[in-house]
C-alpha cells in the first residue's frame, strides 16, 4: 500500500514537476544543476507562500490605513460637535447672565417702586385719618347747633307766650319794647343757626366725596402693592425651596436676629384705637406683614450661597459627585464643583458671613473656609493668593482671593464647596435656584 502511493506521488510529481537540469557554463568548463521533482515541489511552495503572506499584509495595512482615516475623521467630528456644544453652552451661560442682570434690575425697581408706594399708602392713611377727625368736628359742631336752635324756638315760643298774657294785664309800652328787641335778637340768632348748619351740611357732603376719592385711591394704591408683593415675594419663595431650605424656619431665625427694639425688620401695622378694625386696615397690614416678609427674604439670601464665586469667563471642568481621581485613576467622591479659568481671576464670596480659614489646606492648597448664618459654610480652594484674614467679616460679592492652581491639581482652576452642619451638599443646587431671581 505504501510503496503504491508513493509510485504514484513520484508520478504526479514528474508529469506536473519533471526533473529539470540547469547548465551553468564557463569559458573552461560546463556543469549543472539538477532540480528534482521534491525540490522544485519545495522552491513552488516557498514562493507561493511568500506571495500570499504579501498579499495578506497589503490587505491588512489597506485596512488598517483606511480605518484609521475614518477613526480620525470621527475624531474630528467629534471634536468639531463637542466644540459647537461648548460654543452653545457658552452662549446659554451668557444670556442667563444677561437675564440674572436684567432680572435684579426689576428686583430692584419693584422694591424702589414698594417703597414709594408704602410712602403714599402711609400719607392716604394720615389723610383719610385727618377727614375722619375733620367729619367728627364737623358733626359735633352740627349737633350743638342743631341743639341751640331748639333751644333758640323754645325760648322764642315761651317769650310769645309771656307777651300774649301782658297785653292783657299791663298796659305799659316798655315792657312790650324790651320784648321786641328780645324777639329780634332771637331770630337773628336763629337764622345764624341755619346758615350755619347749612354750611355744616354742605362741608359733611364735600368730605363725604373726598372721602370716596381717597378710598379710590388707596384701593388702586393696594392693588398695585399686592401684585408688586406677588411679583417679588413668589420667585424668592421659590428659590429657597428649590435650595432645600425650609423657608419658614429660615425667615424666623433671621426675624429674631432683627427683633431687637428700634430694629428695621419690626412689623408694621395701623392700630384701631381700640375699635374693630376695617377692611382697609386689615388689607393695610396684610401688606405691611408682606413688606416685612419680603425685607426678611432678601436678607436671608445675602446670607445663603446664591451666587457663583466666579464672574469673570470660566468653564465647569468637574461636577459634585463620584468620578475618576485625575491623579490615581481611580473611583472618589468629588465634593465640590471645579471652576476652570486664567491664572489669578478674580474669586469673590458668595454670601454674608466670617472667614474662620485662610491658610495651608494639604491638598485643598491655598484654602479659605467662609461660615454663614443657617449652618453653611462655603471653601475656596487651589488659590494662587489669598485676600482675606482669619475673623474677618465679609459680604457677598467681596473678593477674597485669586485663582491658582495650588495643592493636589492638574491646573489652574477654583474647588468650591458648600457645607451644610458639616456635611458637602451640591454647590449647584443654590447656584441654580437663584438663576430664575438674580
């Protein structure tokens, strides 16, 4: 069996690879090459595994180069669609600048406009309270009058009866005379008394009107009022909520921060001498309590964080929250928000309180820890300088130090935290309630 398959592999091996002789020859001599069957069956193999190895790797490098030119159009695209997405973001960050600005203008203007309108509301009030006491005089006047002139027609009556009986009993002509005299001066008298009250009607009838007038006036007064206070009271309502801050423990404590006597913040309110009050006064105090309410939300917000620390052009390079350690690579919680710009921009407070920290914070670097009223505290970190001192007392909007890149960092940019007992909170959480107010 083995010796017929290898009689007919040496076969096809000659009729397809016949033996074949190379002659080499020379000026003195000629040999040659024989090449067997298996030999040229070896050199055929060789070379068409060579030819296929070049084949194969044209093929691969062909791939490859065309994939690599579509990965990196892809990049490209990329790059071109991530720099449109900053370009719009940039342009969004700057139009709710613009509408923040636009919208403390009206905050401001309503609370200029409250203030006028409380100063009106105040003087209608003293008015209308001076036409009351007016009308009071003028009735009290008229009830008199009305009295002397009873009592004028009862002493004109009995001295009409006195003269009757002395015709009959007397005929002297001087007693006669004093009662004409007597009866003249009681009519002058009483006519007087007419036209007085006459005049005191007419007086009652002109206050009556411009009692109408001013109760027009001050109903239009407390409308505006009441959709000024709707207007201005709503959004800040809003913005605390929004923050998780229970409005109405926030407004209590800061009303017995300002509950001293001869504090601003002490409700107004129009007393009623002791009688029931009216519509008017109740409508009155309402918007006084809502005067004060509104005094006491704009001071709460000065002393809560609604404000970004950065003002100049900057990019948020890094959200509250677990992500990769830039420096380790691997999974931590990251509890502040990055705010990248240029070297030595301008950081400033974002709400009333007392620097307890201005140094050396390992890998915060140049920190600076702010403490607020409500249990907040707010840290500034990486600074390249620092502008403020331990104990020192500042407001929003004070600057407070400067960018760097110092501490643990990959570069310049701001690390802002907000603390609440203790505890990182989300900055972005007061940031973006307060986009809709200032």
């Amino acid at each position: 069996m083995r010796t017929q398959l290898a009689i007919r592999t040496h076969a096809f091996l000659d009729r397809h690879f016949p033996e074949r002789r190379v002659f080499l020859k020379s000026d003195n001599d000629t040999r040659f090459i024989r090449l067997r069957p298996g030999t040229q069956l070896l050199a055929f193999a060789g070379c068409s595994a060579l030819v296929a190895w070049a084949i194969i790797a044209t093929a691969i490098i062909l791939m490859d180069s065309i994939g690599s030119g579509n990965f990196r159009e892809q990049a490209k695209r990329d790059q071109r669609t991530y720099q449109a997405r900053l370009n719009d973001l940039s342009a969004q960050r700057d139009n709710r600048a613009e509408e923040a600005l636009a919208a403390q203008e009206r905050f401001n203007a309503a609370l200029a406009q409250i203030s006028v309108m409380q100063s009106e509301l105040l003087s209608s009030e003293t008015r209308r309270r001076e036409l009351e006491t007016g009308i009071d005089v003028i009735q009290s006047t008229l009830r008199d009058t009305m009295k002397d002139r009873k009592t004028a027609r009862d002493q004109v009556a009995m001295l009409q009866s006195e003269d009757g009986g002395s015709v009959q009993i007397a005929a002297s002509t001087a007693p006669m005379d004093f009662m004409a005299d007597a009866l003249a001066r009681t009519a002058q008298e009483r006519d007087q008394v007419v036209l007085d009250a006459q005049d005191a009607l007419l007086q009652a009838d002109e206050m009556s009107q411009k009692i109408v007038v001013m109760q027009e006036q001050n109903d239009a007064i407390f409308r505006q009022l009441e959709e000024a206070m709707t207007v201005s009271v709503a959004p800040l309502d809003r913005m605390f909520r929004a923050a998780g801050m229970p409005t109405d423990r926030i407004l209590e404590t800061v009303r017995r921060g300002y509950s001293c006597q001869g504090g601003p913040l002490t409700p107004l309110s129009f007393t009623t001498r002791g009688e029931q009050p009216t519509a008017d006064t109740l409508r009155a105090n309402r918007l006084l309590n809502q005067m004060d309410r509104l005094n006491l939300y704009r001071i709460a917000a000065a002393k809560a964080p609604f404000a970004k620390p950065v003002k100049d052009s900057f990019r948020f390079t890094s959200e509250f929250g677990f992500r990769r350690d830039p420096k380790t690579g691997g999974r931590r919680m990251h509890s502040g928000v990055d705010f990248a710009a240029g070297m030595g921009t301008p950081l400033y407070a974002t709400a009333d309180g007392v620097v307890t920290h201005a140094g050396w914070g390992s890998g915060y670097g140049r920190l600076v820890k702010i403490q607020h009223e409500f249990g907040i505290e707010t840290r500034y970190a990486h600074m390249s300088k620092m502008r403020v001192k331990v104990g020192q007392r500042v407001s929003r909007g004070d600057r407070i130090g400067d960018m760097g890149a110092s501490g643990r960092v990959t570069g310049v940019h701001l690390h802002y935290e907000v603390r609440v007992g203790g505890k990182a909170v989300n900055p972005m959480i007061y940031i973006k309630a307060a986009n809709d107010v200032f």
